[in-house]
C-alpha cells in the first residue's frame, strides 16, 4: 500500500465528529495515540538513516538544545514525509478541524516539515508559543518517530482564554502519536533529554493565511536559522541541501 491509502485508510476509521468537539473543547487542541500506522513510521525510520548526518545542531542557552532537518532536506532524502504531508486526506482532516480556511505553508517555508531530533543528553526546548509570523493562523502538527526516552511534552491548555482556568498536562510522543494544536494557544515544552536517550518528532505546519510581511519574513528566517535549521539552509534554500 502506499503512503497516501495507508493514511487514507487510518482517517476514514476515526470518529471525526467527536475528534471536532474535542479539539474545539480544548481551544484547539487534539491529541491521539497511534494516529500513524506503524508501517508508515517504519518508513521513515529508515530514511532518517540518511537524514542523521543532516541534523542541524543547535543551542539558545535557557531555551532550547538539540537538532533540526528543515524541509528542503526531507524533500530530497524523505519521499514518505513529504507524502504524509500532501496527502489529501489527511489534509481534509485537518482542515474540517479548524473549520474549512487551512492553507499549505509556502514552498519557501522550510517549517513547513521538518524533524525536531533529540540525540544528546539534556537537548530540551523550554516553554513557548508557536507564534505565528503570518497574517493568519498557523496550526502545528507533533508526530512520534522514534522515543527511546523520559522525555515528556508538557502544556498548558486554555492560558489566554480568560473564560477557563488553565490546565496543566503532559504525555509522551511515542512512534505513531499525533499532537495537533493553535500554535499561538498552547503554551508548551519538551524536558530534557536523558543519557542514553534519543527521541525523533516529526512536525508538520499549516497556515490559514500564506501572506507574510517582509520584516516578519526576514523575523521568521534569522529565528529558523539560528533556533533551527542554520543559515545556509534556510536562506539558500533547496540549494542549500545539495552538500
């Protein structure tokens, strides 16, 4: 079977009215465990084999340590994450969740999918939103690829909603386990990582509106570059993957 009927099958099961209310409920915020059938993950275990020297290291002292792979890479060494993220289905999904404006992240953006890869001891991200630098929403997507590890993501529900009182949560992104959230509501973070460990999330991005000014453009580069992905890659591009 292919990526796309794989995927097609797993969506067509679930009880999509039920997914809406809660992720409604939960001021959009959805959360399932073994969402992606394990032959998919698989797949993209085996790609990584390639992807591993690609890693970007990284480090923000008092925020963030660990690796990243931008899309321009995964578009040349993973076919399957790129199919994961076309495939229609799974958009309609997502987009009957967010009621029907969800858009593709432009081909430039290299957030649009990338792995978050945590191969050192202590890598973590401290708590933050996914502020979105586009003019409308951006939606994130957190899929376990590979957890041999304590990690654990936490968040906060309902932190600028002054109707509810926040809620405080945590749950582990194991091989096969969605998150899906409002970047700019879920205030969240990853805890560091333990020796021994690894813990490979794949995220995806969805936006309700492409546009973007140039000066948050130029924002939403330079905190890719430096927090993610590196300079040559993000400003260069797809021909910054050729090496």
């Amino acid at each position: 079977m292919t990526v796309r009927s794989e995927l097609a099958s797993a969506i067509s099961a679930l009880p999509s009215n039920t997914i809406h209310q809660e992720f409604v409920s939960q001021d959009e915020f959805f959360a399932m465990k073994n969402f992606i059938p394990q032959s998919i993950v698989e797949r993209i275990c085996d790609e990584f084999a390639k992807l591993r020297p690609k890693i970007n290291r990284n480090y923000i002292p008092k925020h963030k340590k660990g690796g990243s792979v931008s899309r321009f890479t995964l578009e040349k060494y993973s076919p399957t994450i790129k199919e994961i993220y076309e495939t229609p289905e799974f958009f309609d999904f997502l987009n009957n969740l967010v009621g029907g404006d969800l858009q593709d992240c432009p081909p430039e953006d290299p957030h649009a999918y990338a792995l978050y890869c945590y191969t050192e001891p202590g890598d973590h991200i401290g708590f933050h939103y996914d502020t979105s630098y586009y003019k409308g929403r951006r939606y994130t997507i957190l899929i376990g690829i590979i957890d041999n590890s304590s990690c654990k993501l936490e968040y906060d529900l309902f932190t600028k909603n002054p109707q509810k009182e926040t809620t405080t949560h945590s749950t582990s992104l194991d091989p096969g386990d969605l998150v899906f959230f409002n970047g700019d509501n879920l205030y969240h973070r990853v805890t560091p990582l333990g020796e021994g460990e690894e813990r490979i999330a794949l995220t995806l991005e969805y936006v309700t509106d492409q546009s973007m000014g140039w000066f948050p453009r130029f924002v939403s580069n330079m905190k890719d570059s430096i927090a993610y992905f590196g300079f040559k890659n993000v400003f260069l591009g797809k021909k910054g993957t050729t090496q």
